[in-house]
C-alpha cells in the first residue's frame, strides 16, 4: 500500500484498511466520472419527481377543491356502519366525485382540441371519442343468425319494405338478389347508412349503403291517374323520382331496387 | 375500483403514498397497506367481499402444518389439495361466477364480485405449493403472509410474484429517491397506456369488428386492434401496478416482456402475464426436459389451465389448446426449423399465428369465426375498407405511431438508442433529454387525467 492510501485511512480512522487510492490513473478519472455521472443523475432524478409529485399533488387538490360539493347532501348517503359495510358510501363518493368534476366543459373543450393532435380528420366539435353512426358497440356482424329470425340481417341482402294504404309495413328480403361482392378500394361515401328514398306508393327500399346511384324503376300504373317522371342522375349519385298527382285511391305498388354499380 | 380511475390516481394513490411516509418501519407500512387494500376492495362493493381474505388465514395454516409435517408426504399432499380445492373453489364462485348462473345460492350480483380473485387465489396456492415443494419456508407471522396475499398493488394485473421472493420486503423496505422516481414514472406511463393507447384500439376494433359492414381491413385491423387493446390495458395496468409497487418500497418482476422475433410463438404468449404463465408453466411441468410426447401433453394441459384461468368458456379452452399444441410443437421441433428463418418471416409466423388462435377468444361461435377468417381472404365482403374503419385509423394515426414503437421491439430499440446515445454526448445533453424526459412524462399525465374528466363529463 502506498503512502497515500495509508494517509487516506488514517485520516478516516482505519488504518488497519487497505483502500487503495488510484491517483492521476485512468482509473481515478473513471471514478471521477461515474460519481459525476451519479451526481448528474441525482439531480434530474430530483427534478423528475418534484415536478411529477407537484402536477399530482396539484391536481389531486384542484379536483378536489374546486368540485367542492357536499358528499352526503348529494348522494343521501350518510356515513354509517351499514351505509359503509354495504359499500353503498364508498360508492356515493365516487359517483359524487365523478359527477362533480370541475369545469366539465372546459374539459371537454381541452379534450377535444388535444385530439387534433391523435391523427388527422379530427375537428373540435367532432370529439374523437365519439362513436361512428356505423358503429354499434352491442352489434357483432359475426354474431350466428338464430334460425328463423327475421330481425337477423345480411348486410348483402337486398331489402324492401312496402307500406300499404292501411299503413301495414311489409319487408321482404330478396337472398337470391345478394349484391356483388366484389372486393373493391375505399371508398369514401360522407353519409352512411342511409335509408334511401320513397315514391309515392310508399315503396321504400332499405340498404345499408348509400349506392353510387340509384336504378329507379317505375311500374307503370293502368288506370287514370298519376303521371310518373323518372330521373336517374349519375354523377350526384342521387335518384329523383317524381309523381306529379297523388289521388289517394291508387292502389298498385311500384317497387324501387338499390343496386351498386362496380 | 381500478388503478385507472380518477379517484384512486388522484385520490387514493397519493394519500396512501403519503400517509405510508410517515414512519419508516415496515410493520407500519404493511399496516398501512393492509388498510388501504381492504378499502380498495370494499370500494363500491359490499364490504362482505373482504370477508373472501379470510381464506387467506387458511392458507397461512395450511402452510404451516405443511412445514411442521415434511415428514408425512401423505399429510402434506392432502393438505395441498385442500388448498387447492379451496383456491378454485374462490376463484370459479367469484372469478367465473357466471358459470353457476343457473344456482341461485352461487350465482352473485356483479357487484358483489371482487376484482382480482384469479391474482388472490393464485398467490394462496402458490405458497402452499411452494411450502410443499419446500422451495419456501412456512411462514409464521400471519400479518407479513396477509400483506402478500391482499396488497392492492399485485391484485388487478399481477405480477404473480412468490412468497419467498416477497417475504425479504415485506419484513424491511426502503423507499428511496431511485424507487419514487422510477414508480412515478411507471405509474404516469401505464395510466397513458390504459386511457389513450387501450381506447384508440378499442375505437379501431369496434369499427372493424363491430360495424355492419364486414370488410377485408376492417377485419384485419379489428383484429390487431383487439389484441393491441388488452396487450396495451393489461400492460398499462401492469406498469401502474410496478410503479405503485417501487412506491411503497417493493421491487416486484416485470409481468410482460417485449415481443422478440426469436421468441417465436411461446415468446409472445410469455410476453403477456408473464409471471403467471411461468407459474402455470413450472406446475404442469413444461420447462422439464423429458419425453416429447409428455412435454407436448404438457403444454396442451398448461394453455388450457390459463385459458381456464382468464375465461371459463368453450371458445377459451379451445383457444388454450390451439396455443397450448403450438407451444409444445415448437419446444419439440418447430423451433428449430423456424429459427433459421430471417426476422421479417418469424414476426409474420408470429402475426398470423397469434392472429388466428387468438382470434378466437373475439368469437363466441365457430360460425363467426369462420366468416371473420373469409372475410381476411375477401371472401363474402362487399369492400376492402369501409369509411368508419378509415377514419378510425386516421384519427388516431399519431397515437397508433407511439404504440407501434412501444410493441415493435426494433424501433424500441432504434428510438430509446438514439435518446441514450443522444444523453451520452455531454452533460448538458443529457440535461436536456432528461428534462424534455420529465415533460413528456407530466404532460402524459395531464392528457390522460383531462381525457377521463372529459369522458365523465360527457
């Protein structure tokens, strides 16, 4: 052991040790650094904590404070051992808590335009967190149809719903006439799910998707009566179909079929 | 209550954390864990529920006849399987109590239910067994088995973590400025998981798989989704339940792991739950080197038994099985065949594996299934990509970016080397990714504590 590791030990009270001390080596510089380094962590370290610690802390009392309501006034709940033993307390606090949140619409004001920064498409009145009209969250388009029920339905089947004079609604689904199942690019239809058109037989047609446009066919009635002018427009997509007389004693029904054009 | 609700990150979390400071002894920070435990399962629930802790008293005295009777195998043998029958007797009557719906006397209200019974009961029997199997010493102060066996920081995601690795904690602990930097850290990520990560996917899943239009991306994209959303809720929860832990002074083991392109399939079904699937794996005896035909039965008994553990249903145990016969192939030959495979082939043989066998916990019939699994090849759907689909994706596309490098091990890898090795210039560089570290972290947190309020408040 050298002389000044032995005066290091001595200074320290342990002379019966032998620490080495590495002077003006690389290991001295290495031990230099990796306390430096250790410092260097520390301090950021310190700085993580208080910050996040603060934000907590901060928040935790602004909700609370803020929202300010009297729990038992609120939930008519009142402490007691049963109220606590059934959890309904607890649960009165809870509710209570979530419900008086504060600044709800600041909230969701702030919510939505930090959603502008989730991806592209979103707008401030259009919360990302809403749920597309095309969506159900019950519906699985994978469910089994139950055998015989008419509520099932195929999204490839071609429906149509007449209603007659008597206000009786009859659906009929046309299996054989199963639109193309083509598999074709995205496509970008703004509204969905529509349900598309009525004449004036009251003969609607009911599809899942808005067509590209719409073949409308027009049976021609035998009697006197309603003059029917068909139009079929491409390029909008749309169908107009008008009836320029409405006697109320027309009783043949016209059908009006939806179809996709690939 | 869960750790991702308002009231316990902003509520209880800090006043347990706070309160737990205020001695340094471990005995009074297990009572206060014991404590707050018990409220956080009374929360909202009968207070009943917490009568299911007794079992825990059970368990300890099981243990201990257990230890004082090594010599009497049969002894000790009945009294594992007693424990065992009571650990899932538990776990089916108030974990999968919708088995027993049509007996009046076991079949419970939601709310009465406790959350995290299949944890709880896991932990009872996995000390018994370890008692047995004399991998741990009978333990004699009931409090310390207790704080093991109801702390709310293993209870909603784990980790499975054994007794004997615990006990040295729960006897002496220190909370230290590394561990509350680190659990705060955890914490604030996990919470992001859970709240923005889990719902983007969810958002994607429903409009994929739950739309009434079936097509061949939505199919596809709804599926990932759906495993991207329990990857990220579990993971997140997971994070949170680590974070809580480093806080109170506890190291618990990480409980998911990166997936890696050589972990090939048993990789990724370890990378989720890992401790459990560990556990699951060292009882049905898959890690022992033994006839093929054995270690194949035993990894089909294994994938069952945690197919079990998460759900009670026929679409469950046959997803187990599938899992549980790939597994084992791959420990027996597959392994070998597939490792000489360059890593784009082995994440693909991944992807379509995990898509297709876990595909099948989405369905509850094979009728669906099946349509799901032609409508992947374009068969019987109208379009490629419906507009809901589309705008779900777009929408989300920056969030959809974060949880790509969060899963996708290489561009981790890629993207925490270029900040590490961005930090190694200097000090000062250092400082700064440190900083901008530290405001990432709490701007995370006040996105996701103001995503909640919003969500309330609508």
């Amino acid at each position: 052991m050298n002389d000044n590791a032995k005066q290091f030990n001595i200074i320290h009270g342990e002379k019966d040790k032998e620490y080495e001390i590495p002077e003006e080596c690389a290991l001295a510089e290495k031990a230099s650094k990796e306390l430096s380094q250790d410092n260097l962590e520390g301090h950021y370290r310190f700085i993580n904590i208080l910050t996040l610690a603060v934000i907590m802390l901060f928040t935790c009392i602004f909700f609370i404070a803020v929202s300010g309501s009297d729990i038992v006034e609120d939930n008519n709940a009142s402490l007691s051992f049963k109220t606590f033993m059934s959890g309904d307390y607890t649960q009165a606090i809870e509710d209570t808590y979530n419900n008086s949140l504060p600044f709800p619409e600041a909230m969701k004001a702030i919510e939505e335009r930090i959603s502008l920064i989730y991806g592209i498409g979103n707008k401030v009145t259009d919360p990302i967190r809403e749920i597309d009209d095309d969506t159900d969250v019950n519906h699985n388009s994978f469910d089994e149809p139950n055998g015989g029920d008419e509520n099932d339905t195929d999204e490839n089947v071609i429906t149509t719903t007449q209603k007659s004079d008597n206000g009786e609604v009859t659906t009929t689904k046309k299996a054989e006439e199963k639109k193309k199942t083509t598999t074709t690019t995205a496509i970008d239809r703004p509204d969905e799910s529509e349900t598309s058109s009525t004449t004036t037989t009251g003969s609607t047609t009911t599809n899942n998707d808005k067509p590209y446009f719409t073949v409308t066919t027009t049976v021609p009635i035998d009697q006197p009566g309603p003059t029917t002018t068909t139009t079929t427009t491409e390029t909008t997509t749309t169908t107009t179909t008008t009836t320029t007389s409405e006697p109320p004693e027309v009783t043949s029904s016209s059908s009006e079929e939806t179809g996709e054009v690939e | 209550m869960v750790y991702s609700d308002l009231i316990f990150i902003l509520g209880m979390f800090p006043i347990v954390t706070i309160v737990s400071l205020f001695d340094r002894s471990a005995e009074y920070k297990n009572l206060i864990l014991i404590l707050a435990s018990l409220l956080f399962f009374s929360w909202g629930r009968p207070f009943a529920v917490c009568l299911i802790f007794l079992s825990a008293f059970a368990d300890w005295i099981f243990g201990m006849i257990i230890g004082k009777n090594r010599d009497k195998k049969a002894l000790c043998a009945a009294f594992l399987t007693i424990d065992a029958i009571m650990n899932i007797g538990l776990f089916l009557v108030f974990g999968h109590n919708y088995i027993f719906a049509k007996f009046d006397k076991l079949s419970f209200e939601a709310a009465v239910l406790p959350v995290g019974i299949g944890f709880y009961t896991l932990r009872g029997f996995s000390y018994v067994y370890d008692v047995y199997k004399r991998n741990s010493v009978y333990e004699k102060n009931f409090f310390c088995l207790f704080t093991y066996m109801v702390s709310f920081h293993l209870m909603l995601a784990g980790p499975m973590v054994r007794y004997k690795e615990l006990e040295p904690q729960i006897r002496h602990r220190e909370i230290t400025g590394t561990k509350l930097n680190d659990g705060l850290t955890r914490i604030v990520w996990g919470f992001g998981k859970v709240v923005l990560l889990a719902g983007v996917f969810e958002r994607i899943k429903l409009a994929g798989l739950n739309g009434r239009e079936i097509t061949t991306v939505g199919c596809w994209l709804g599926m990932l989704s759906f495993m991207a959303q329990y990857y990220f809720l579990f993971t997140g929860l997971s994070d949170m339940a680590k974070g809580l832990g480093l806080v109170g002074g506890f190291e618990y083991p990480d409980n998911y792991e990166n997936i890696e392109a050589d972990g090939l399939f048993i990789g990724t079904v370890r990378s989720f739950n890992t401790t459990v699937v560990e556990f699951f794996g060292e009882l049905f005896g898959c890690k022992k080197d033994k006839n093929a035909v054995l270690n194949f039965i035993s990894y089909i008994l294994c994938g069952c038994a945690l197919s079990i553990w998460y759900e009670a249903k026929i679409n469950f145990i046959i997803v187990g099985l599938c899992a549980g016969a790939l597994a084992g192939l791959e420990k027996i030959f597959l392994s070998g065949v597939l490792s000489k495979l360059p890593s784009a082939l082995k994440y693909l043989y991944i992807l379509l594996a995990a898509m297709l066998i876990f595909g099948g916990l989405y369905f509850d019939s094979f009728y669906g299934y099946k349509k799901w699994l032609l409508a992947l090849v374009g068969v019987n759907v109208k379009y490629s990509l419906s507009v809901s689909v589309k705008y779900a994706v777009l929408k989300n596309i920056t969030l959809i970016a974060v949880a790509f490098f969060i899963v996708f091990s290489p561009a981790k890898r890629l993207f925490t080397g270029f900040w590490k090795k961005l930090s190694e210039r200097s000090a000062a560089a250092y400082g700064r990714v440190m900083i901008a570290k530290t405001v990432f972290t709490a701007l995370i947190f006040m996105i996701s504590v103001i995503t909640l309020a919003a969500e309330h408040a609508a």
